[in-house]
C-alpha cells in the first residue's frame, strides 16, 4: 500500500514538471489555435469615406384605394360588363340592372309634375283677372289674398314634384353599376340572374387602385427621432426603396408619403407609409417587401464591415491585427449602420485593419494568419490532401484553420482582398 502511494505522488510530480516545461511557453506567447497553429481570419480595413444611412424595415403593399363595388338600388343584375382580373376606369360601366321599374316610376314623376304645373299656371292667370278687378273694385281684396295664396301653394307642389322627379333620375341610373375608382376588377361576387340589393355585404365586385400604389412599414420608437430629423431636413422627401423577399433584387423606388401621428404601444413602433409609380405592375397588393428608407448621409466618417463590430462586457469592440500578425482588443462607439458597414464614432483610425472572420476563434494577443476566403484551390491542393500520409501534420492544420471560421459577407471579402496579404508563418 505504501508503494502504491509513492507510486502516485511521483506521478503527480512528473505530470506538474512536464505541463510547466510544455504548457507555459506557449502561453508566454500568446494565445494561439487547435495545434499550436496561428487561426486564420479575414480582415478589412478601416475606411473613411461618406456614408450614405438608411434605415430596414419589413412592408406590405397596400393599395391606394380598395372599393367594394356595391348596387345602390334592388334589382335583377341582367348584364356584367367586365372580365374578371380587368384593368378598368374611373366611371367604365361595370353592370346593368334591370331598370323598368326604375323608369316607370320616372314616367309616374313627370306625370305629376306637369299635372301640377297646369294648375299652377291656371292659379296665376286667375290671380292676374281677380287684381284687375279688384283694381275696378269689382271684387273685395279679400278674394285677391286667397287666389295668391293658392298660386303660391301650386309653386311649392310644383317644386316638390320636380325633387321627385330628379330622384326617380338619379334610382334609374343607379341601375347602371359604374367603377367609381381606376384600378384592376378581382373576382365576380355575382352571377347575372341573381336579385342584388344595396345592402349586399359582398358587393358586385372589388376594385383595387395600383398605380400609384403603397407601401405600409413601421420602425422602432428609438428610430423615429433619426426620421424625423431627417424628413425636416430633406422637407418631408424621404426617398424609399423596396426590395424582393430575399432583399436581393431591387423592385421600385418612391417617396415617403405619411408619418402616423401615434406611437403603437403594443409593439413599440410607429407606422409609415410610402408612396411608389407602378407602371409595370411590379408591386402587387398584400406583397411582402423588404423596405429601405433613405436619411441622408454623413460625410467623411470611419467605416468598417458590420460583422468586425463584437458585443461584449466593455461594450462594442473589435480585434485589431498588429504588425506582429498578433491582434488586440479595441474598444470603439459604434453608429449608424450603413449598408454593409457601420460608422465608428471613436476607437479607430483610417487605414487599421480589424479582423471580419473568425472571430470566435480569437483571444487578447493571439497570432493570426491571413486568408483569402473567395481564393480557389490550386489543382495541387487535392493531390496534397491525398498524401497526407507525408506531410500529416501540416494538412491537418491546414485543414483546421480554414473550416475554423465562418464566412463573411462578400463586402468584407472584397476588402480584405485589396488591404492585406498572407503572412508567412
């Protein structure tokens, strides 16, 4: 038992002397990948330049206008004047009703009215004999008072038959349904033969205005001083883009048309509205989009790609690559985001290089080795990896540091390209 124990303690003391002898020496110089090997990252220059600012948003397309066509009289729908998906005009005659009842009540009107009108025209001839005679004080004036009287009282029939008149017009024409807005007809609601009635829910039909057309998106309460700012500065012309779904293809562009004048509690944000040319039919209502909301710009700033900027307990920082092919933590204020960059208001300066891609792999002083991420393999690169059997250790750090770090956007690659190159280990 006490050999036993001997036995450990020397082991303990061999294991502390050979980590001593193997470990710290290569702490003392820094920290460094899997093997002893320098990580290999992407990096970008730090760039001062004018930096155009927008504001990302998620929209949806909304119609100028959204009507649905309803009769504003009852009757048989005999006839549809439209196809179905049309383009159509403001005031294009879209149905017909069946307008006999219509028009026979019209014929009824006009008969009243002329019949009235004959006795009030009677009723004012009377008026002007009784008024000669009373002038020959051949009658008494009270008779004279009670013809006016009479003559005044056809007038207002009269008037009245003409308003029934003017309505029994205007039920007849509402038996012609017209497009009351210019836009694109959507699905019939109802066959002709069938009785429709004013208060039908469904309507006739829906049109739909788009062109010019809107576009509905919000943004954060924090961003809303930043747009308003930028609105009174510009006088309220905003200039919007809209993208694809995916945000890769640029579908149209316009103008900011609304601010709404209240903050939504619920999700924090405020609603704005855009307005777009759709000439091409290119948005379509209900579309999802990707919004992009021009603010100006700022001009000569400090610019680097939006993926160096890390998030930690100092706040922003980046990694900084020395002359030493080491790195070093910067802390730096970071601003708006421009693009694919992000403006830095301090903790840098124009011409540093900051690391883009693999960041997760990086600690205070770690050794770095540079590495273009969009070069292609040479054709002896196969023929190496399938002898690794003689050079075993080199392709397996080989291998390690390019699969250790994640891609980048191909903004950073491209600076990278033209601001670093390989270092030779």
């Amino acid at each position: 038992m006490r050999y036993a124990v001997t036995a450990v303690v020397i082991a303990g003391v061999v294991s502390g002397i050979w980590w001593i002898t193997h470990k710290q020496p290569a702490a003392a110089g820094g920290w460094q990948g899997k093997g002893g090997m320098p990580v290999a990252v992407g990096i970008a220059a730090v760039v001062k330049q004018d930096a155009p600012l927008q504001m990302a948003a998620l929209g949806t397309v909304n119609s100028t206008y959204t009507v649905t066509v309803r009769s504003r009289v009852d009757g048989q729908l005999e006839k549809v004047h439209f196809v179905e998906g049309q383009l159509v005009k403001q005031g294009q005659l879209l149905a017909e009703l069946d307008a006999r009842p219509y028009q026979a009540a019209l014929m009824q009107a006009e008969g009243q009215l002329l019949r009235d009108q004959a006795l009030l025209k009677n009723a004012q001839l009377d008026l002007q004999r009784y008024r000669q005679l009373l002038a020959q004080n051949s009658i008494a004036k009270q008779q004279v008072d009670t013809q006016e009287a009479l003559e005044q009282q056809y007038q207002g029939t009269v008037k009245n038959d003409q308003g029934i008149v003017e309505n029994a017009k205007l039920q007849l024409s509402y038996s012609r349904i017209t497009a009351p807005v210019t836009g694109r007809v959507g699905l019939r609601q109802v066959d002709p033969g069938n009785i429709v009635h004013s208060s039908d829910a469904n309507g006739v039909v829906v049109i739909t205005q788009i062109d010019p057309i809107n576009v509905l998106f919000s943004v954060p309460e924090t961003s809303l001083s930043n747009v308003l700012a930028a609105s009174q500065e510009a006088n309220g012309q905003l200039k919007v883009e809209v993208w694809d779904r995916d945000n890769k293809h640029k579908i149209a562009e316009g103008m900011l048309l609304a601010i709404d004048n209240q903050l939504n509690t619920a999700t924090g944000t405020v609603n704005l509205k855009a307005k777009f040319s759709n000439e091409k039919q290119s948005l379509f209502p209900n579309q999802f989009v990707n919004v992009h909301l021009q603010l100006g710009a700022r001009t000569n700033v400090l610019t680097v790609p939006t993926p160096a900027i890390q998030l930690g307990k100092v706040g922003s920082y980046v990694y900084i690559v020395n002359e030493d092919s080491t790195v070093s933590i910067s802390k730096v204020v970071s601003g708006p985001v421009s693009g694919d960059n992000t403006i830095i208001e301090s903790g840098l300066q124009a011409g540093q290089k900051v690391v883009t891609d693999g960041l997760d792999k990086l600690r205070e002083g770690a050794k770095v080795k540079l590495v273009d991420r969009n070069a292609k393999p040479d054709a002896g690169g196969d023929d190496a990896s399938r002898g690794h059997g003689k050079n075993r250790k080199g392709g397996a750090n080989a291998t390690g540091s390019s699969s250790a770090s994640a891609s980048v956007p191909a903004a950073s690659h491209a600076v990278s390209q033209s601001t670093s190159a390989p270092v030779t280990n």
